[in-house]
C-alpha cells in the first residue's frame, strides 16, 4: 500500500424509520476520498509525477484488426496511443500491446513490462508509429497477455495499481464466447480494465462485460478524432490512484440480509454477485483503485422479523478497507414508528438513485426490443425512460433518447419510434445509459 493513503469519509442518506410491519430499509452511502498530497496534478511525465501516488503499471492494447485500417481509425488510435504514453509518469511500469487474433508486443520487446522514463517513452512513441492494421480480433487473449504482464510485475511494488486501456472497433469473432468468459474469471480481481469502442461495429454488450468483470468503465467513441481526449482523459485518471485494492465490507445482524449493493455514482453497476464471504454475516465488495473522488452506492436490507413500534436496531455497518486497515465506516439505521409522516418519508437521494437504476434497465430492455423487432415493449420502455430521464434531471441521456424517438408527450412517457435511427445513436444511448447524474445532500421529499 502507497505511504500516502487519501482520506476516507462515509456518508449515509436514509429515512431510517420504517411502518409496523415494514421489512425494507434503503440508504445512500457516499464514500469520499480526499487526496493526502493536497493539490492534484495531472500527472504529466516531464516532472517525473508525485512519487507519493501509488506505484502502478500501466498496459496499453490497440485493436489492430484489417477493420482499423478504415475511416482513419489506425491513424487515431497511434495518436491516442502516444498521448497515453506521454503523461505516464516517470517510474510506471508499462508495455504497448497490438491485438488481432493474437496480441503482440509492440513495447518493449519481449514479455515484460519498463519502467517510463524519457527514453522509453520516446521509444514506445517510436513503435507505435510502426503499427499497422491486419487480422481479426480475440479479446480474451489480448487480456491473458495483460495479465501475464502484470503477474511478471507483481513482485516489484506491492499495492500497486495495475490497469489496462482497451482500444477495439470490432466484436470478438475469433475466439468463442467460452474463450473470452474463461479470460475474465482469469483476470478478475487481477487488474483494471478501461475500454473505448471506436466506430459502430463493436458490440455495447461485450464491452460491457469485459468492464464490468474488471472494475472498469467503457464509452463509444463514434469519431476516431476524440480518441485522443478520451486516452488522454484514462491515463491521466490512472496516474492519479493512490490506493490500489479498496473494498467495501457490509455486516447485517442475523435477522436481516442484504438484497443488493449497487454503485450509482459514477454509473450505475451491480455489485451484488462479487460478495465474497469475510466472516460471521458480512461480506466484501471490491471497489478497485481510487484517488482524489466520491462515489455512491445504493444498499438495500431486508429484515425477517420486523420489529416492535418504538424499537431501534442497526440494519447495516459498512467499512471501507484497504488491506487489514480500516479507512471508514458508517452505520444503516431502523426504527419503527407509528408516526405516518416520519414512516412515508421518503429519501431524496434514495429515490433519485432508485430512478437512475431504473432508468437503465428501461433504456436497455427497450433498445434490445427494438432490435428484436418488439415494437410495443420497445415503445413503452423508452418511454418510460423518457419520463424517469426528466425525473431525475438527466440531460444528456434526455437528448440522446430525442435521437431514438420521438417524444409526444414527455410527462406521460407517450413516444413514437423513429424509423430511421443512426446506429451511433443507438449505441451512444446504450452506452450511456448506466452514466448517471449526482443530486445535491439532504435532498427529501415528502411521501404520502
């Protein structure tokens, strides 16, 4: 673990009172991390970087399929990949990676990671320039060599934090669906995955996965002119971790469980399946790497036996660890009232979140609808998702949905599908739809 580590807070938003009878306890847990240098930089090669950042390695892989060698794509993806390299910081670890169907290194030679300094910055610059697009794609094994690369660095700097950046402008058509799920078990918990898809011939569905197994994040990027930025914006946000391995520990007394953990902030994502077992009623979710942010989660905790008006309990105690220390820790309240009021109020930052998943699930189901043809479900998802868009205040995806169809009354949700959708569109809606939009603290609103 990195000397520096940023300090931690918790923050819980709930109405912790529930109605007799009531079983079901939602809260908000705000996790902040403040950095422990002060200001934050951007982590910029040409001053060596902040030594007190956490040790990391960093793994470039550039799609370098025959597909890339068209609309300027292989051209963009050399100039993000350069960018990249540039604001690595002196002393990370790092490699270039060309993926067809099967990866090669391009930086340095051999299977091994360098560490970065100017000399071998500028001859990573140098390799990249030589790439040249041929071939097919095979996700899995551009992943398994990543995960070889780290494993080699392993022994170098304990706690440091290893990621990888994902370029592809293609579906994994050659390896099996099998292949890529078998290389995910494999490289889960190994490292960190960030992915862009360049183009519309990728597929949302795939990136997804591939992020989600490994803590990471994906977006479209429909004009290969942005690839620069967005590598840009990666390598810089990787640079800046200070602590590698953070989880979230949650303890439910023996008359409750937990029914989920979500992440909302920055995009919505399910972590509910990564609960490993830690002890006597409490598990750990892994939160990957963090620096300078926040992030939200939502929990949700059922109580078998409810209890008498007037009594009080602790539903939940959540810890944030790093390693065998203790970062933070907060606690999910209950009591039971009679008082109608307090028992209906509703928490303003719960319902919010509780929207924007919701949001999600209909943008989804309603594009894969419309793709299967379903124009009736397809209808009503989307405009349902119109409706919970306007709800939470959710601009972007609000414009986006404007794209796909078109809004005939907004506050009931009534839409028309557009017959002719740019396919970017589509997939900029889908992409997009777990990103989601922060609402201020202590925001209630009444029930009733």
């Amino acid at each position: 673990m990195s000397d520096a580590v940023p300090e931690f807070t918790i923050r819980v938003d709930q109405n912790a009172y529930l109605p007799a009878g009531g079983r079901e306890m939602h809260a908000i847990v705000t996790v902040e991390a403040r950095s422990s240098r002060g200001a934050t930089g951007d982590g910029d090669a040409t001053g060596g970087g902040d030594q007190r950042r956490a040790p990391a390695a960093e793994v470039i892989l550039i799609d370098t399929s025959g597909s890339m060698s068209y609309r300027g794509k292989m051209a963009a993806a050399k100039r993000a990949a350069r960018a990249a390299v540039n604001v690595l910081r002196d002393g990370v670890h790092f490699a270039v990676v060309a993926g067809a169907n099967r990866p090669r290194m391009i930086y340095p030679q051999g299977e091994r990671l360098v560490a970065a300094d100017e000399t071998s910055r500028r001859g990573a610059v140098q390799a990249v320039q030589r790439l040249e697009a041929a071939g097919g794609t095979a996700i899995g094994s551009w992943l398994r060599l990543a995960d070889r690369l780290f494993t080699g660095y392993d022994g170098a700097d304990e706690g440091a934090v290893k990621h990888a950046i994902l370029l592809t402008d293609g579906k994994n058509q050659h390896e099996s669906a099998e292949e890529l799920d078998a290389a995910l078990r494999a490289c889960s918990g190994r490292f960190l995955c960030d992915a862009r898809g360049v183009g519309t011939d990728w597929d949302v569905a795939e990136l997804r996965k591939i992020t989600s197994a490994l803590l990471g994040g994906f977006l479209d990027v429909p004009d290969p002119a942005d690839l620069e930025a967005d590598f840009l914006a990666m390598t810089r946000a990787a640079m800046s971790k200070e602590i590698a391995d953070v989880s979230l520990r949650v303890w439910t007394p023996k008359q409750a469980r937990l029914r989920f953990v979500k992440q909302m902030v920055p995009a919505v994502e399910d972590l509910t399946g990564r609960r490993v077992e830690s002890g006597t009623q409490t598990g750990d979710y892994p939160l990957g790497a963090w620096g300078e942010e926040n992030r939200e989660y939502h929990l949700c905790v059922e109580i078998d036996e409810p209890g008498e008006v007037g009594r009080q309990m602790r539903a939940a105690w959540v810890k944030l660890l790093a390693g065998d220390g203790v970062l933070a820790s907060g606690n999910v309240l209950a009591e039971w009232t009679d008082d109608e009021a307090r028992s209906t109020r509703i928490s303003g930052r719960v319902a919010h979140h509780t929207g924007q998943s919701e949001l999600a699930d209909a943008i989804q189901e309603g594009l894969e609808a419309r793709r299967a043809g379903d124009e009736e479900t397809a209808t009503s998802r989307l405009g349902r998702a119109v409706v919970l868009a306007r709800e939470v205040g959710n601009e972007q995806i609000s414009a986006l949905l404007d794209r796909v169809v078109d809004v005939v009354d907004p506050g009931s949700g009534t839409v028309r599908l557009k017959r002719e959708v740019a396919k970017a569109d589509e997939m900029s809606l889908d992409t997009r739809s777990v990103r989601t939009v922060r609402t201020r603290h202590g925001d209630e609103q009444g029930g009733g």
